[in-house]
C-alpha cells in the first residue's frame, strides 16, 4: 500500500513563503504522474500543479509565476514552493501520485492558511 505524506503547511502571512513536501513509501519513480491539488472549505478540490515523470511541470493560472513544484526521485518526494502567497491560497493541500490513470493514491492533506 503506497503512502503519501505530507508536511510543511502552517500560518503564514500575505506576501509570505511556505514550502510544502510529500514523503512516498515506495520509490516516486513508479509514478507517471504527481501534483499537488488544494481545497478550501466550501468548494472543490482542484489541481494546483503537476509533474511528469520527466519533469514536465504544470500550473493552475491562479498559482502561475508563484508556486514551483518539483519531485526528487532519489529521495522519494514531492515538494512544492509557494511564494507571494495570498489569502485565497488558504485550502488544505493534498498530495497525489499516479501510476495510471485509474490507479490514484492520495495523502492526508496539510493546512494551508494565509492572513491578509
């Protein structure tokens, strides 16, 4: 069974700086895909940035020229760097790793809560 965790959420100010990371169990390698995806109260998840096994990386236009993601497969993570952070960034972020499109797994997701 494959798991994800993940770290690094917190309070940070508007402006501020936060860097998220994702601990797999099993070597990331396996994984096509993986991303970072986020979902504040009341609304739906939704996809905050991706990276291929390759390292081609994808970005949602909200979090676009502020956020970096990137996987390391040597250490077997997946972190993610937000900067210029804003309130409407506030949402719990979950990691995910995808090995096919129907085999998914999922972390426990960490709490990210920007003050303006």
């Amino acid at each position: 069974q494959v798991q994800l965790v993940e770290s690094g959420g917190g309070l940070v100010q508007a402006g501020g700086s936060l860097r998220l990371s994702c601990a797999a169990s099993t070597s990331i390698f396996s994984f096509t895909s993986m991303g970072w995806f986020r979902q504040a109260p009341g609304k739906q998840r939704e996809v905050v940035a991706t990276i291929t096994r390759g390292g081609s990386a994808n970005y949602a236009d909200s979090v676009k020229g502020r956020v970096t993601i990137s996987r390391d497969n040597a250490k077997n993570t997946l972190d993610l760097q937000m900067d210029s952070l804003k309130p409407e960034d506030t949402a719990v972020y979950y990691c995910n790793a995808a090995i096919n499109i129907i085999t998914k797994y999922w972390g426990q997701g960490t709490q990210v809560t920007v003050s303006s």
